[in-house]
C-alpha cells in the first residue's frame, strides 16, 4: 500500500491532516514523495529534498499491550538498517546512532522524525539514496557514493518489508530483544558523544549503552552515568 505523489509540502504532515480528518489510515500504507517542498526533520530543521531520495511517511496505531510508542524511534531505525543493507558497498560501515539517525561511517545517511496524533505515532523517514545535504554541523552521504543509486520504488517497497516485520517483532516479542539488536548495531560502547538537550544545554561524555526503556545512557567525566531521554546527539 504504497500512494506515491510527484509534489507535497510534506509526508508527514499530509498524514497527520488526514488523521485529525478522521481518515482511519491503516498501519502499512505509504505516502512516498518524489519531491516534499516544506519537510520537516528533528529539532525544526529542514528536510533535505534531493531528487531520487526516498522521502516517505506511514502510520502506527499504539495499542494498549504495544511497548511505549518512544521505543518506534529504535524499531524504526533497525528497519532502515535491514532495507539499507542490500544497496550498501559497506554493509559494515553502517551504524545506528540515537535516537534517529543511520550512519554509514561517520557520516548521516538516514534521519527518522516520529510525530504523535492522539493514539497514532506517524513515522516520516528520509534516505539519501541519490543525493545529500551539504550541511554546516555534521557530515552527509548518499548510498550513490559507492556505486549506482538504488531505484527509488523497490527501495520503499523494501522498507515497507522491513518495518512491517520489525513491527511484528516489537509487538510480539517486546522491547528487550529490539534493544539488544539495536546495540549490536548502534554505536559503540565508549563512543565519544555531545549532546544538545531540549533546554539549549549542551552535555558531553561517551555512549554506555541504551537502558530498559530504551533512553540512551551517557557515561559523564566523573564516572556517572545519565539517562538521556531526549536531545540531538552528535559523534565528537
């Protein structure tokens, strides 16, 4: 159940009117742009719009029994990884960073923004497929660094593969085994990070693992470590 449209301001936002229509948008269905004209990332930043990229939003419906809808953040990002992978000409160079983000090296080859409406979680996803961002505070990539860029529609009809099962997973089996994947693919233990926090604050220390709910655990100078539970995470 895949709509693609040539133009939209954004994905996310054309499911999000949608659903405050009262459309009942079902779980598996798809709005992929070719292009998006006013998308939207983590933080209020612009989404990058380059020609050839997947640019797509779905939908979760929460439900009672369903781990806590935060935890799509990472459900989401294994998705990306398993749909990457086959496209990849450094399959191990690939990495998770929280909460969003998929790296290929140090550099972002994927960002994830999840937007709640009442029950649902509406997922948006961007992959530089084709093209990326020149951006001033971080390093960029595109799959077509290494070789031909992957079809735009089979690469969302791999996504849409990969989610579904990741989903199927989360809900069947709960949060510990995604956490535990997750870590086996994110970023190191010991990995030097810089974190923006919501409030402007800007911390520092090394990556220690994500804890039960999920959140991410940052070992300070002193030895203590602190849960993050929200921020803009940045390789130091």
């Amino acid at each position: 159940m895949i709509h693609t449209v040539a133009e939209t301001g954004s994905t996310n936002a054309d499911l999000i009117a949608r659903l405050r229509a009262g459309e009942r948008v079902p779980e598996g269905a798809w709005l992929v742009a070719d292009r998006q004209v006013a998308g939207r990332g983590r933080q209020g930043r612009t989404w990058f719009d380059g020609t050839g990229n997947f640019m797509g939003s779905t939908v979760v419906h929460a439900h009672a029994s369903d781990p806590a809808a935060h935890t799509l953040a990472l459900v989401t990002g294994l998705a990306v990884y398993e749909a990457v992978q086959p496209y990849c000409p450094n399959p191990a160079a690939l990495m998770l960073k929280w909460p969003n983000d998929v790296l290929l090296g140090d550099a972002k080859l994927c960002g994830i923004l999840l937007e709640r409406e009442g029950d649902t979680v509406v997922i948006g996803i961007g992959v530089n497929l084709a093209a990326a961002p020149d951006l001033p505070d971080r390093e960029t990539i595109a799959l077509s660094s290494g070789g031909p860029a992957p079809d735009r529609d089979a690469f969302a009809t791999s996504l849409a593969s990969s989610l579904a099962t990741e989903l199927e997973r989360w809900r069947t089996y709960g949060l510990e085994p995604i956490i535990r994947r997750w870590q086996a693919v994110g970023t190191p233990i010991g990995t030097p990070l810089s974190v923006h926090e919501p409030d402007g604050a800007t911390i520092s220390g090394q990556f220690a693992g994500l804890d039960s709910e999920g959140s991410m655990q940052l070992r300070l100078a002193d030895g203590s470590v602190r849960a993050i539970h929200a921020g803009d995470v940045m390789l130091a």
